[in-house]
C-alpha cells in the first residue's frame, strides 16, 4: 500500500486551435473506414503532394543511373583487368585501361554535374546552377588531386632510378681515360 501525503490531481486539456467544440470534426479514422484514408500514392511515396512525388521519383531514377553506371564500370575495369592474363600483352591491357580511365573521368564529371543539377533544381534555377558548380567542383577537385598524386609518385619513381643509376656508375668507376666499362 502506498501513503501519499498532499498529492493533487492535474488533467490535462489539448485542443486544437479554433476552439475545442468539435475537436474531430474534421477527422477521419482511417481504421473506422476501412483502409479508405490511404491511397496507393500515400503508401508508395509517403503524401499526396504532387511535389513531394516528383522528388522522391527523381531520386530513385537518379539513384538507380548512379548505380546502374557504377555497375557497368565495375564489369567494364574487371574485364579490361584480365585482358593481360588471356592474351599475355600486358601494353594492351596498359593502354585499353588507361582509354577507359579517360572515358571514365569524363563520365564522371558529366554524371556529377547533371546530378547536382538536377538535385540543385529542387531550390529553383539558382539552386540548379548552384548544383551543377558544386558537382564539377567535387569532382574537379577530385581527379585533380588524383592525376598530382599519379605525377608525385612517378617523379619519386623516376628520382630513385636515377641515384641508383649514379650509384652503379660511382660503383663501377667509369671514366672515359681508363676505359673501364660494366
């Protein structure tokens, strides 16, 4: 048994605003109906707003662009990877992955500006330009930064061949007066 000393009642009263005569008036339970106060585009898309609608089916097309690209690049790279093995040239599988990359880089930079774009329309024509920069930005910057690291490490590679080549020669000791070559 539980003792309380000095304890109050409150109740609470939450009406809607207009006034609290007829507070569900104007409301329709959907399980006293029958299921009738939904709709397939309510259950599909989440509302009735047309502009709702047109977003969410943008996104999935776009969505399934950006996948459906990613998946033909991924099956393209993995052949292209074994044409070295079935035919043993490996300057061909060089230089056909190097077209692709190319082909690749370009792609990129068209998907990325048409889906900030697109994305960007949602805020009206500013928002689309503004969608398209930002896209070509990022994925500027992006294979900017991919080509500088490709030039740093071939400088690198090519700064180490050249002091061991300047180390075999100190090593052998050539001199055009001795005539001592290895």
């Amino acid at each position: 048994m539980l003792y309380q000393q000095g304890t109050q009642r409150i109740e609470v009263i939450v009406r809607k605003d207009g006034g609290g005569a007829n507070i569900n008036a104007g409301e329709t339970d959907t399980d006293n109906v029958g299921g009738q106060g939904s709709t397939w585009r309510t259950s599909v898309f989440g509302s009735e707003n047309p502009q709702r609608i047109r977003r969410v089916i943008k996104t999935n097309v776009t969505h399934a662009l950006a996948v459906s690209k990613q998946v033909i690049d991924l099956g393209i790279e993995y052949y292209v990877g074994g044409l070295g093995y079935s035919n043993g040239d490996q300057a061909l599988q060089d230089r056909v992955g190097r077209t692709l990359e190319i082909i690749k880089d370009t792609t990129n930079v068209a998907s990325s500006v048409a889906m900030g774009a697109l994305y960007g329309s949602w805020g009206g024509p500013i928002g689309a330009v503004l969608g398209m920069t930002f896209g070509a930005v990022s994925t500027g910057t992006s294979i900017a930064t991919k080509y500088a690291n490709r030039e740093r490490e071939f400088s690198y590679k090519v700064f180490k061949e050249n002091n061991s080549i300047e180390y075999q020669r100190a090593r052998a000791n050539i001199s055009l007066t001795n005539g001592r070559l290895r």
